[in-house]
C-alpha cells in the first residue's frame, strides 16, 4: 500500500495499486468486478458488477456483461486503469 501525502492539506491519503497481471487474472474469474475505464472519446466510464465473458488476446480486447442491466459491453483491455478499486499499473 503506497501512502501519499497532499502537499497543501498534509492528509494521508492510501492508494491500492495491482500490476497488470493481477488484474487479468481478477478479471478472469467468475466473480464479478468493478472497472473503471477510458472510452474512445477519452471520457470515463464505471462499469460496476460486471463480468468478462470474452477475452480476444491478438485484439486486445475483452466482452463484459454488466449484470444489473444484463448488458453486454466491449472495451480494448489497455483502456482499463481500475479494478475494484485499485489502480493498474504496468
């Protein structure tokens, strides 16, 4: 866990962060996960409760079915910079 100090408030603030690998394997699983992810567009979006139901590895791409509203959504992997809550890094 990295502890990061605000300069201006001097409040500690944590930070969970997983490598890559840690959110692929998390990502694998049945369970369902929270990711927070860049559009095309540059916007953010939170997909919560969701699963990956497709993994295209020469695409780079994975299919997510967000199960509240049985949706089922496409996103490039590298585009993916939180997993339940913690952040990726490479």
């Amino acid at each position: 866990m990295l502890k990061v100090q605000n300069g201006t408030n001097k409040h500690l603030h944590t930070m969970n962060s997983i490598h890559i690998s840690t959110a692929r394997m998390m990502l694998n699983r049945p369970e369902p996960v929270d990711i927070k992810l860049w559009t095309r567009t540059g916007e953010i979006q939170e997909w919560k409760r969701c699963i990956c139901i497709k993994y295209e590895h020469y695409k780079g791409t994975r299919k997510f079915k967000l199960l509240d509203s049985n949706q089922i959504r496409q996103c490039r992997e590298c585009c993916i910079f939180m997993v339940n809550g913690m952040e990726v890094f490479l």
